[in-house]
C-alpha cells in the first residue's frame, strides 16, 4: 500500500507539472512574439529624420515673397527637407552674435559692401567655403550645368573669387544695370540734344544752366561706387581697373585714373546746389526727386530708382529714361557698371550639400521666374528677357547692353583691415569725398593723393600677410 501511495503520488506530480509547462509556454512564446513585433510596429511608426535649411538674407528693396515661394518650390521637390528662413533689413547686425555663437546659417544672402560689412568681414577672415563645384552641377531638371547658364563673366570677378586664387566662393543673384538715369521726354522733344560723349555731357550742363536747370545730382556718394568703376573701365579698360581694384599705385597715379578724377571734379561744377545736403539716409529721395521735377538733368543708379519712386509726384510728360555713362571719346567703348548680389556658404554650416542643392535650384527657370515675378529681380541668367514683356520696363534698363554699352563687373579685392584707412565704403576716401569736391572743400589733386596714400596701405597690408 505504501508503495502505491507513493507511485500515485509521484505520477500525480508528474501530471501536475507537464500540465503546467504547457500551459505556460504558448503564454511565453506569445509574449516572445509580441517583444519581437513591438520594436517594428515602433519602427514603422517613425517618421523620416526632416533636414532643415537654414537661409539667411536682406530683406531689401525686392521684398521677400519670392523667397518665400522660392523655399516652398524646393521642399516639395525635396521631401523631408524644411526651409527655415530669416530675412530682416538689419540682417547683418541680427547674424554677428549668432555666428560668433555658432549658430550659424547654411546659407547667407548678404552682398559684399552691404550695411554692417558682415560679408566683407567673413571675406576678410576666410570664413566662407570655396563653392566652386557649384557650378558643375546641374540645374534641377533643366539637364544643363549652372555655369553654362550663368552669363558670362559674372563668376570672373573679384566679388565672386575674392582671394583671386581661381575658385568660386559666392555665386552671383539678381542683378542690376548701372548707369545714368534721366527724363526721357526732355531729349525726345528735342528740348536738348542727348549727349554721346563726356564732352558734349558738360557742354550740355552750361546749356541747361542757363534754363535754371542742373545738370547732375546723385542720391549719396555710395551710389559712386558703380560710376566710378564704369568710369575706370572707359578711361583705362578692364586692365587698368583689375590692377586698381588690387590696390595698385602705378594703377591710381596713371594718366588714366587721373582723367576719371578730373571729369568727376568737372561733373561737380554742374551738380544742383541742394545735393550735398540732402546726401544722406534721410534726404536721398530728394535728390532722386529733383529728376522727377526737371531740376537736374541726370543722376546715378540701378533699376530699383522707378519702383523706389513710384508714388512720388513728377513733372508732365515725364518718362523715365537710361543711359551707360558717355564715351569719353567717340571712337572709344560705354560702359554701364552691372551690380549683382550674392550668396554664399559660412564656414560652420552644417547642410553643406543641401544649401549646395539649393543654390543650383537659384538657376533653373522656374525658380528665375517666381524672383521676376515675385521680386522684380532678375537672375543674371541666359535668355532671362523671355520672362518681360515688351511694355515692360525692364527691357529699357536689361537691353542697355544690347545698345552698344560694355558690362563692367567687380570691385576691390579682399584685404585685411588697415587701421584708419577706410578707402572703399560709401564714406570713405574714395567715395565719400565726393562731397567735398561739390562743396570745393578739398581738390581733385587732394582727393587723387589720398586715394593713391590709402592704396598703398592696404597694398602693403596684403603683401605682409
């Protein structure tokens, strides 16, 4: 009996125990199952890592809504890709402390020489990245390489390879014919006879003196910075004005550059008595204004001045005209001063390909034709006038080229700071003295033999870097 009782007992167990095993290994293997699933349900549940561009520029005379369009256009031919954008007037002030923080945009839409000199100075400490691939790649969709849709010479220049060490560190946006604009209705009625050379430009100011009338005026000095270079170009050609924009001495103390200081200092004797003092951020409107009232007769600018003014009142008949600067003889070459703006790449950028990308996307004509019609700016790119229609005012301004006039581009080369020297800003020796030339505070020999003084300054400065 005993050993019976035990062997119940022990085949009982045994029961017990296989019952509960398997009871509880489909729970186990169930719960194994779930484990393994649950990661990939999570998994498929995530979203794709978004890249953000970040896009820093001027909100300037062209507005911003064709960046806006312009950033919406590449995110939906980018899934995944979000463009931030920070477009202020002030843009260079808002940009320092967040670039010294290292906070810093993809890219920067900011023209050498602008307000603030931020891209000047990230020039000046080699802070950008050579971009020169750029061109090499393919406008989205188009099957064609940037730099054969680029006009010619506009990635030639000092601006854009500023180091002059044959590589591209900011590409070339919207660009503007310089020159001298005018009331078309004073020459078409035959009032005065439209002068074709320097000479008959200052014969022309006696002539209109004598109706009360001035013959020049000019909004500030910086607006010299596009007369000034055309006028190199027609004194000296693109030789003498590369070897100026290096700082050159035999370049500033030539024959040449001597006769570009002499006619501006005649140009002087014929600039409206008011000018001087309305030369500033708050009065250059006037100035502009005295054109609409035909009270001077001709004054430098871009294609922004008929926009800028638009509202403005304006004499009868008025109608806006635009000129390259006279030949300074006959047989020689116009020359009309092209400014364009840029953007580039800061060092420190962390979507370098993508801010790549965009920047061949700036090409193509699709996005040419939203900053047209959304800006009013043009992209200095082949066969842009296909987006203006014939009425349209901008034939007059983009066709000053096709009329005979040659395209002037560039400016000074990168150089590192010289303390006291200001030569190139709109209020430094170079530009702003033009002031004092009007007002006969200073000569031209003083003006001439300062520029050339601070040129070999900042000459030296660069040979000892």
């Amino acid at each position: 009996m005993k050993k019976l009782l035990t062997l119940l007992i022990s085949v009982c167990l045994i029961t017990s125990l296989a019952a509960c095993s398997s009871n509880t290994k489909p729970t186990t293997s169930e719960n194994e199952k779930q484990e393994k699933q649950k990661p990939q349900k999570q998994q498929k549940a995530q979203k794709p890592q978004e890249k953000v561009l970040k896009i820093a520029g001027l909100n300037g005379g062209y507005g911003v809504e064709h960046w806006k369009e312009l950033a919406s256009k590449f995110e939906a031919a980018n899934p995944g890709v979000k463009i931030e954008l920070t477009l202020e007037k002030n843009i260079a002030e808002i940009l320092r402390p967040q670039i010294q923080a290292r906070n810093i945009p993809d890219i920067i839409y900011l023209a050498v020489g602008s307000e603030g000199k931020l891209t000047d100075t990230l020039i000046k400490e080699k802070a950008i990245q050579d971009i020169t691939d750029v061109l090499d790649m393919e406008v989205p969709n188009e099957g064609i390489k940037v730099k054969d849709k680029i006009v010619p010479g506009f990635t030639d220049t000092l601006i854009t390879n500023p180091y002059g060490d044959g590589k591209t560190y900011l590409v070339p946006l919207f660009y503007s014919p310089c020159g001298l604009f005018y009331n078309k209705d004073l020459f078409e009625e035959g009032k005065y006879k439209f002068p074709e050379t320097w000479d008959e430009l200052l014969a022309l100011g006696e002539t209109a003196k004598s109706d009360g009338i001035s013959l020049f005026t000019y909004p500030t000095t910086g607006y010299f910075d596009a007369f000034f270079y055309a006028l190199l170009n027609e004194v000296g050609g693109a030789n003498l004005f590369n070897e100026a924009m290096n700082y050159e001495e035999e370049a500033w103390t030539s024959k040449e550059a001597t006769k570009a200081f002499e006619l501006i200092g005649e140009l002087a004797k014929y600039t409206h008595p008011d000018t001087v003092s309305q030369a500033n951020k708050e009065g250059f409107t006037k100035n502009q204004q005295l054109i609409l009232d035909n009270k001077a007769l001709f004054i430098p600018n871009g294609t922004w001045l008929p926009g800028e003014m638009k509202d403005a009142p304006r004499a009868d008949g008025f109608k806006w005209g635009f000129t390259a600067l006279p030949k300074v003889k006959a047989d020689q070459d116009a020359y009309s001063y092209t400014f364009f703006e840029q953007m580039y790449i800061p060092e420190g950028a962390k979507e370098v390909d993508l801010a790549k990308k965009f920047m061949a996307y700036m090409y193509s004509d699709e996005a040419a034709k939203i900053i047209f019609e959304k800006g009013h700016a043009v992209q200095p790119i082949i066969g842009v006038s296909k987006f203006m229609q014939d009425e349209d005012q901008n034939k007059l301004f983009y066709s000053v080229y096709d009329n005979g006039a040659k395209a002037a581009m560039g400016g000074f080369a990168a150089a590192p700071p010289v303390e006291g020297v200001d030569l190139t800003s709109s209020e430094g020796i170079l530009f702003g003295t033009v002031n004092s030339i009007v007002t006969k505070n200073k000569t031209v020999e003083q003006w001439q033999k300062e520029v050339i003084e601070a040129a070999v300054k900042i000459r030296k400065a660069m040979k000892s870097e």
